[in-house]
C-alpha cells in the first residue's frame, strides 16, 4: 500500500504542477477563455488512463494461466522501464518544464485555442498511463487489490490537495528534495516489479531456473505475517527468490541507482538534491 500511495502521490503531483502551470500562464496572459479547453485535456487524460486500467485488469480474463503470465511478465517489464524513464525524465526536465509548457501554450492559442486539449491531455496523460501500468504491475507482483488501489487513490487525492494549496501559494513543499527521496524508493520497488515480471516469465516457461532458488526465508519471513505482508507490499520482497531473480535485481538496482546519484550530484554542483524541482511552482505557478 505504501508504495502505491507514494506512487499516486509522486505522479499525482507532477500532474497537479503541469495543470497549474498551465493554468496560471493562461491566466497571467488574460486568456480566460482557454481554460476550458485545458480542462478538458486534463479531463481525457484521466477518462484514458482510467480505461488502460481496467483494460490491464480485466483484459486477460479467460486466457490461459501461461498466457496470463506471459502478458503479466511483459507488461511488468514495461512498467519498469516507464518508471525508470518517469525519475530520470523529470530529472533532466525539471527546470525547463515550465518553459517548454508556455512555449506550447503559446503555439497553440490561435482562434479557440483547442490545440490546448492536446497540449493537456499529452502533459497530463503521460503521468496517467504511467500510473496506471506501475500500479497495476505493483498490484499483481503484491497479489492484492484493495489495499493497494486505496494507496495509490490515497497518493492521487493528496497530491490534488497539494498541487492546489501550493498553486495557492497555502504551502510551500521543497520539491527537489520530495522527488529525490521518492526517486530512491521507486527504483527500488522498480527493481522488485522487474523482479517479479521475471518470475512470471519463469512461470510461463519462457525462462529457467523457476526451480533454482538463491534463497528461501519462507520460515523466518512468512508470507503471510505482518511483516511479510510489509515487505511484499513496499519493496516486493519474495521470501523465495529464484538465481534468475535475484540477479536481474541487482543488476538493476546498483547501475540504475548509481546513475541516479551522480546525476543528481552533476546536476545540482555541491548538493544531492534533485535539479529545478523546487522551482517548478516558483516559475510556473506564481
């Protein structure tokens, strides 16, 4: 549920900040008549996303069990890869964003300006679609539903409340440090996405060693205890772990990680922290 909700929260609020860029720019040039066309990008975006979840939840229904996890290992992969683009994107873009937001608006307020739609459906639709197929690939690798759809709805309403407040000028939240801190843990419960989308492969058959155990904690981490419940909802630990599974892990997780860290570190000369976030309300939403 935890990784869900910081999930939602994180994505949630890099749209909550796109849409209030929006916003005030449009506002700020006097082109009150535009908003409704901004929201009603925001509003296709949210329509769509919504739709690739339920379609990635019921979609396979009916299929065999080695199709199912075929798809289920696949997509898990994908949403890997998403995710990964998703922390290093918002690395590299963060001060910029602003910038290239008002370019397009700019480029597309001729007439009624309904080049707007586009312009917030593909800001805001990017956070959607990655939202919805992480979570949905958490969701099966936890073998939950409930607890972890209220996590990430939980992370989507705060991160609404927050991008709201902070537009307000109500709250002031150093953002360069939220996306560091929520890029580390996301890279780990990336990694145990990855892992587990191996796992499913393992089980379609597709690849080996399901069979070949690096390790097995089952006694000392039951799965079904409180604390291995915990583990296989944040970071998707599996108290039996294939060689296949384990390796793919770290090999994710120590290059990935190690990235992260040096590109923060050039980005921002003499600090740790994540380049231009904090200033994503400053420039485009003041």
């Amino acid at each position: 549920m935890l990784a869900n909700f910081l999930i939602g929260l994180r994505e949630g609020l890099e749209a909550a900040l796109v849409v209030g860029i929006l916003i005030a720019y449009v506002i700020k040039i006097r082109r009150h008549d535009v908003l409704p066309r901004i929201w009603l990008g925001v509003g296709l975006a949210v329509l769509v996303s919504l739709v690739i979840g339920a379609v990635l939840t019921f979609g396979a229904y009916g299929l065999s069990f080695e199709a199912q996890e075929t798809i289920g290992g696949v997509l898990s992969i994908v949403a890997t890869g998403f995710v990964t683009w998703m922390i290093f994107w918002m690395l590299k873009t963060a001060r910029s964003l602003s910038g290239h937001l008002k370019a397009d608006v700019d480029r597309n307020l001729a007439g009624a300006g309904w080049g707007l739609v586009l312009v917030a459906f593909l800001a805001v639709g990017r956070e959607g679609i990655e939202t919805a197929l992480f979570i949905w690939a958490a969701v099966q690798a936890t073998g939950a539903t409930t607890l972890p759809l209220v996590g990430a709805a939980l992370g989507i309403a705060l991160a609404v409340v927050l991008g709201y407040l902070i537009y307000r000028g109500v709250v002031r939240i150093n953002l360069a440090k939220f996306f560091t801190y929520t890029g580390l843990f996301l890279i780990v419960v990336a990694a145990g996405v990855l892992s587990y989308g191996v796992h499913d492969l393992q089980e379609a058959g597709i690849l080996p060693g399901l069979n070949s155990l690096a390790f097995d904690v089952s006694a000392a981490v039951p799965p079904s205890s409180w604390y291995g419940t915990l583990l296989k909802g944040t970071v998707n630990f599996s108290p039996a772990t294939t060689w296949l599974e384990a390796i793919v892990w770290v090999l994710y997780v120590v290059p990935v990680l190690t990235a992260f860290i040096l590109s923060n570190r050039r980005a921002r000369p003499g600090t740790t922290a994540t380049p231009g976030s904090a200033q994503l309300a400053a420039e485009g939403v003041r």
